[in-house]
C-alpha cells in the first residue's frame, strides 16, 4: 500500500539526514528543589521523564487529562518520545528544551507531552509510524511529533538543532493558524494509513507447513549475512539475536554448515568487538560501524537477555570456553549494575556520563600504564586489546582486540592460560578503577516484558552451564513479578518503580511472560508456572485478542483508545509480540494438551504466511521462522518421570535440543502428558511425539539418541 507523503518540504528540508538512527538522553538528578522551573513531570515515575521535570518547556505526561486539555485551548499537539539511555535526545533537551525562548514558542502554542517509549510503546509506535509515512525515511529518538488536538498526527521528525527547530515550530504555528485545512488532510491520510498498515488477511486454516518449504526462505535469509565480520552486512550493525536462533535451530535440524558459521561469526565478532565490554561484561545497544568495533554505548536489558540466551545455546552445540566467558561476564554485570534487591531487573545504562557519550567506558594509554605498572605485562595489553598512544577513538581508547588470545599469545611466546590469568587481573583492576568515576545515568524502572527475557536468559545459562545460582536468579524474578505485575484477576501490570506500577500492561508482557514461566517450569518441573501461565494466556485472548483476524492487538480493549490499535507483526530488537504470543501458545498447548491454543498459533502462522515467505528480508520475521518450523516438525514432549527426574532432565538440557519440550517430576503431576507414566521407585524417560511415545529408557543418553535420530 503507498501512501500520501505531505508535502513540508520547508521541514524535510532541514531534517539531519545524517542522525535518524537510535539515539539517546540523558538522565539527571531531580532530587534537589533549587530549580527555576518544575512542570507535571515531578508527578511521574518514569527516570527519563524526571529527566524533563525542570526544563522551561511545559511538559505534560500522556493521559487523558493533558489530551483533553488540547482539545479545550485547541492547541497542537507536541509530542516528544524518547528513553533514559540515549544521547540525542539528550543533546536536543540540552540545546532546545532548556532554553527559555524555545520553550516560550511550545509553551504559548502548542500542549508539549513527554513520553518514555519504553513505558508506552503503544504511543510510541504511533507515532514512529507516523514519522515514517510523513518522511518516507527511518524514524529514531528523540521523535518529535505535531499533532492535532484529538491526537492524530501531522509530522514528525527526529533531532533538530535548535535554529532548524524553531523555524519548524513556527512554521506549524503559522500553519495551524492560517490553513488547518491542510493540517486537516495531511491528518486524515496519515491515520488512514496507520489503521490499514497491520491488515493482514486471514489465511486457511488447512494450510499444511512443511520443512522443505523453508530452504527457500533461508536462502533469501542468508544473503544478509556478513559472513566475514558477522551480523548483517554494513553498519550501523545491531545484534537482533533472534536472526541467530533461528539459524542455530536450522543448523540443528539440517547439518548444514553456513548456518552455524552465520552464528559463529556474529558470535565470535561481537566478543572479540567494542560492542562488548571486556572490562565489565555486558553489551551495548549497537556498533556504529561494521566491524562492531565503535559501541553506541547505551546498555540494555533486552539486549543483554537476549544475548546471554543465544551464547548459551551456542555453547550447548559446540562448548566454546570464549562463549561461556562470556556468559559469565554479562551476568555478572547484570547483577551487579542491574538487578534491584527485590529480584527485578533494571532497564538501561546511560549512553553518557558527565555530558560525554562512552566517556565511562574509554581509557588512555597513560591511565592503562599507570594501573598496570608492569611495562612488558602493559605493552601485551596494549597490542592485544588495540590501545594506541593517540588512542583508537576519538583521541581515546575503546578496548576490542582482534587476534583470539591463542593467537597472541602464540606471537609472544606466551602460554595462553598463563596470559589469560594475567588479563583477567588487569581488567579486575580497570573495572575497580572505572568504579571511582562519574557512572552513567541508571534507568531503574522494570519492565515486565524485559525481565521476562531476562529470566529465560538465566534459565537458559543455567541449561548450558549447570550454575545453581542462575536457576536461583531466576526464580527470584519469577517471585518478583507474580508478587509485583500479576494481579488476581491474570492482568498484568507494565512498570515497576519505588513501589509504584501505574501502567497496563501490553501484549508483549504478556506473550513473553507466558515463555518465561514455561522455561521456569522445565527446569523445576512446578506446575505452578504453568497453571500462571494458562492464566495469562486466557486473559489475553479475552482482552487482546482481534477475533476478526485471529491476530492480537498490542494493547488491551481495557485501555484508552489511541487514534490506531496497531498490530505488532515484525520482529525487529525484540521478537514481534504477536509471534511470541503464537509461539507462546504453541508451546502452552503441547503442555497442556490444549488444542485450542495450538490451532490459535496455527491460524496466526497462516496469516503471516505469505508475508514471510514472498519477504525479500525474512531476517524481519526470525521469530516467526522458529514457529514454522515447529508447525512443520512437532517438538518432541520429553517426560522425564521419578525419583531422578531432576538431575535427568538436568542432564539432557545440557544438550542443545530445540526440538523438545521437558516436562515431568517426581510424581506424575497433573498434565495429560504425564498419565500413568510414573513406575514406583523408578525413573524413565519418555520421548514422545504428537502424544506418541517411543520405547521408555532411563539414561540420558539414550533418550538423546531417541532425539537426535
């Protein structure tokens, strides 16, 4: 469908072509009561907009109050969307949302509304949307919308210096004034456009999946790769680890080299690059270039869960020690700089520190001598991690290296495990001395979705690596968010902030709570989790569910209407909410032998069908793929039953196999699955599929053999 792209070539003109990718702000202190101006931000939770609180600019939250107020001063809408770990947005608020003068022309015109996009993806979507079809360009943060007061939108664009800014304020000014008319039209096409763009058709349900029908698709999918340095070709080069789970399920499941090389690459690149902290563990948002080696420094939980996730999984097929390193370090970061008390996780780390993007994170030569002391130890330092005299960035030293440490140390006539030992002091050190500096803002709000993920990532490092306090971490975050999101009536709550949770929860949290609850069920054999997971998916289905489509809506019927309830359909950073929710149901439906939900997940898959496979990027439905391929080939249902059920089923879920689901314990439960399965003071393994089982066995590796054969 094309649509009517309004002709503001005054505005288009001045748009920083240059910076339309992901940006950032900056937190910062509202504690104190010395401020020259405060505005209904101070009311809010949300760390990005306290961020606003005490800009000149009258900022509003979103709620029906600050739209209602639109409408009765009959004054456009600003709409201004970001989030706390980025730097462009900072860098707008800095030069135009500080300054008094700007601030009059919004203030005296227009009803400024603040949004943190990850506490209302729903308005942010909107919006982004909108900013696409107005610009016919890629929409980042900050996004800076106009709007009709009943909220439709005009325009948008992304960071303006303050002059180009000004001149765009009063140019709608002026418009608003003079030709509504215009405003009127530009509106009605834009919404138009944003009500049809998730239309899918319904597809027939008799649509019969099979795995041949994907060696097509993943042709097509592999074309994207860059099989030297990994990720897709060119840069900016963003992780979006689903592209590599469904590659190492593909591997899996065909032998077919180029697969595993498009994960080991990306892998391998990405621990060896900037994009990753040597210091400290964890990864940043994105490398600006194509070799991964200059991050966007920002750090994000759904990024990092995702990634432990994908390491795990690698780990389990090929036992990589690096990839267990690195396991290892993102969740010690995790713990230590994003993990409250109560067992939630926080949301981001801050691009900037004292108003300089990475300045936490970077080193001179001089400070790397000085802490290491040693001059030969300090000289291997610098070779293997690229330290420069001038710096390698911007007169500063990202640490990345180059060579794998065999290698180097080979070229120094060095023992690797020697040398490693040796580092890992060093950077002990760097870490303890990064301490003492200015750290970057902390988003300390939790997101249900988010800690979702980041549950499943501690279950699956608990998988692959047998830690009992990843299990535990895990279970502590399951306790958090059923005590703290999950209402009685199955309803979840969105945010989490000093006590205070004011926001709905959206289809996301929903579909990746249900996964999350699910992975803690296989690794504890609770049905508890299960029974909460049902729970869940039945409230979703009353309350999001579009029966005319047989897709979900991204926010529930309970909700304020926006002027669109969008469909969330791509997966993109994070898988789409609709293909979580399918897979979610899928899933669910084998456990709990409910049909209902696994002929829901079939009917969402055929209406996405010809999307994905006429896709000229299927890398934009990855976690769609993975549903596919479970349609086409049924998982197998591991029931592992008796005295020994858990440190057998431990065993085999060391094992790479995304071709089963576990289930069992040391009674036979109340699953369907499980009937008549438990034998007194034995433990058997079950390997089963479409409720067929093969001849029970009792070690795990002759359940494996069942598996892989």
């Amino acid at each position: 469908m094309k649509y009517h792209r309004p002709s503001l070539l005054v505005i288009i003109s001045l748009y920083v072509a240059g910076l339309l990718t992901f940006y950032g702000c900056k937190a910062q202190d509202t504690s104190s009561t010395d401020y020259a101006y405060t505005n209904e931000l101070i009311n809010e939770s949300s760390p990005y907009l306290l961020q606003h609180a005490h800009n000149p600019v009258n900022w509003h939250p979103w709620n029906e109050k600050s739209l209602q107020k639109a409408k009765e001063e009959d004054k456009m809408l600003l709409i201004s969307v970001g989030y706390a770990a980025c730097h462009w947005c900072h860098v707008m608020e800095h030069e135009s949302f500080e300054d008094t003068s700007v601030a009059r022309i919004m203030n005296q015109h227009f009803i400024p509304i603040k949004v943190d996009r990850e506490e209302r993806p729903d308005v942010d979507d909107i919006y982004i949307t909108a900013c696409q079809m107005s610009t016919g360009k890629n929409c980042g943060w900050p996004l800076n919308a106009f709007a009709l007061p009943d909220g439709r939108p005009v325009w948008a664009g992304t960071y303006f210096p303050k002059k180009n800014w000004i001149e765009i304020l009063e140019y709608f000014v002026k418009l608003y004034q003079e030709d509504r008319d215009k405003l009127e039209e530009y509106a009605t096409t834009i919404t138009d456009g944003l009500q049809g763009i998730d239309d899918v058709p319904v597809g027939d349900k008799n649509k019969a999946f099979k795995a041949e029908d994907l060696v097509k698709i993943n042709k097509e999918f592999v074309k994207s790769i860059d099989f030297k340095r990994g990720g897709q070709s060119g840069a900016p080069k963003f992780p979006k680890p689903s592209n590599y789970e469904y590659l190492l399920e593909q591997f899996f499941r065909t032998g077919e080299a180029q697969y595993w090389e498009a994960v080991e690459v990306t892998l391998d690149n990405m621990a060896k690059g900037g994009i990753y902290d040597h210091v400290g563990g964890g990864f940043a948002r994105y490398s600006t270039d194509a070799n991964w080696k200059v991050p966007h420094f920002e750090k994000m939980l759904y990024d990092n869960s995702q990634l432990v996730s994908i390491y795990a999984k690698a780990y389990q097929v090929k036992q990589k020690p690096r990839y267990k390193e690195i396991i290892e370090e993102t969740l010690g970061f995790i713990e230590r700089e994003l993990t409250d008390a109560s067992g939630g996780f926080y949301s981001s780390l801050d691009a900037d520190s004292e108003g300089v993007e990475g300045k936490f994170y970077v080193w001179t030569k001089s400070e790397i001598d000085s802490i290491i002391g040693d001059e030969q130890i300090s000289e291997w330092f610098r070779d293997f991690y690229q330290i420069k005299e001038r710096g390698n960035w911007e007169h500063q030293n990202i640490i990345y290296h180059e060579k794998s440490l065999a290698e180097f140390a080979a070229s120094v006539g060095q023992e690797e495990a020697s040398l490693k030992q040796t580092f890992g002091q060093i950077k002990a050190k760097l870490l303890e001395a990064r301490a003492g500096r200015v750290r970057p803002g902390l988003d300390d709000k939790v997101l249900t979705g988010w800690n979702a993920m980041m549950l499943e990532g501690y279950v699956d490092a608990y998988k692959a690596l047998g830690e009992a306090k990843y299990l535990d971490m895990a279970l502590k975050n399951g306790q958090f968010l059923l005590e703290n999101m999950l209402q009685a009536d199955a309803r979840l709550n969105r945010n989490f902030k000093d006590g205070k949770s004011s926001i709905n929860g959206f289809l996301d949290d929903y579909a990746l709570s249900i996964q999350a609850f699910m992975a803690l069920y296989e690794v504890t054999f609770d049905e508890k989790w299960l029974d909460r997971s049902k729970g869940l998916a039945d409230y979703a289905m009353e309350h999001f569910l579009d029966t005319s489509s047989y897709l979900f809506n991204y926010t529930s019927d309970l909700d304020p209407p926006l002027i669109a309830r969008k469909k969330e359909l791509g997966d993109g950073a994070i898988p789409s909410s609709n293909s979580s929710m399918a897979r979610a149901l899928f899933s669910l439906g084998t456990y709990l032998y409910e049909e209902a939900y696994q002929d829901l997940a079939r009917q969402m898959m055929t209406n996405l069908v010809n999307t994905v496979e006429e896709s000229q990027q299927p890398s934009f439905y990855s976690n769609w793929l993975q549903l596919y391929q479970s349609l086409a080939t049924p998982p197998y249902e591991v029931a592992v039953v008796g005295p020994n059920a858990g440190a057998l089923s431990k065993e085999l879920m060391t094992s790479y196999l995304p071709n089963s689901l576990f289930l069992g314990g040391t009674a036979e439960g109340s699953l369907e699955l499980l009937k008549d399965k438990l034998v007194e003071g034995e433990t058997y393994i079950y390997v089963c599929q479409n409720k067929v089982c093969r001849f029970p066995v009792q070690t795990a590796a002759e359940a494996l053999e069942q598996l892989q054969n």
